[in-house]
C-alpha cells in the first residue's frame, strides 16, 4: 500500500503541512505515520497522505500535494520502478509542478532475503528509516 497525499473518499487524519514541507505519499501507512509522528514531535512539519490505490490514482491530490510542498516523498515497500513514484512523477511532470520529487524504495537491484523486519530496516521503510530520509531531504 503506498502513502502519498491522501487519496480516496476522506482525507487522512495526519492531515498535510504547512507550506514548503515535504509530503509523504506512502502505502506504508503505519510506519509513515509513525515517521511523520516522530518528525512532527522534533518540531518539523511534515504532510502525510495515505495514497491506497494507484489505479485510479487521486490526481487532485497528488495535484494539492505538490502546490503545497516544496518536496514530495514517495514511499513504496518494493522496487520504486513501475509503481506510486512513477504515476506521481507523470502526473507531476504533465502539470508542470515545481515541487522535486523523490521516491523512496528498493532500488532497481537484486533484493535481500530476510524477514520481512530485517528487510524495512536494511532499506529505510520502518518509522525510523523514513525519518531519517526525510531528515536528510531537510539537510
């Protein structure tokens, strides 16, 4: 499941930041928030949108994400090729946004075989790896 903007009939909790804060669009809907929850406790504002489905994608809200933020993160537990980051690149590129786009994921590489625990934490998708990539887009 990716996280983005929130998509679908109702709005995620979390809510969007403020202005000029990245966006997370994840599937990875508990450790994004639990990011976002820790990101927000150390003062930084940081959006979070739960992006369920990719097809069909919430446009409006990719749209929204992007006016709104000066970076958006997409955050997808597998390989980031042919997945959420891709239909938010197109989506963002057609509309000319100015936000930068960044999609987080396993890299187009062979994976590690592991418990699925050891793998989130090797490639940064549990609460404390997104925090950190995060912290470092903010850098």
């Amino acid at each position: 499941m990716p996280t983005t903007a929130t998509a679908g009939p109702a709005p995620d909790p979390m809510g969007a930041g403020p202005t000029l804060t990245p966006e997370i669009l994840a599937p990875e809907t508990i450790p994004s928030r639990e990011a976002v929850r820790a990101l927000r406790a150390s003062g930084l504002s940081v959006g979070l949108i739960d992006m369920h489905t990719i097809k069909p994608l919430d446009r409006d809200a990719v749209l929204a994400a992007a006016e709104r933020s000066r970076v958006i993160l997409t955050v997808e537990e597998h390989n980031i090729l042919g997945g959420l980051g891709g239909a938010v690149a197109e989506v963002m590129a057609e509309a000319g946004t100015k936000a930068v786009l960044i999609r987080h994921g396993i890299r187009d590489e062979y994976s590690l075989i592991a418990p699925p625990t050891h793998l989130y934490r090797h490639y940064q998708l549990d609460a404390a790896g997104i925090e950190a990539v995060v912290r470092d887009i903010l850098a």
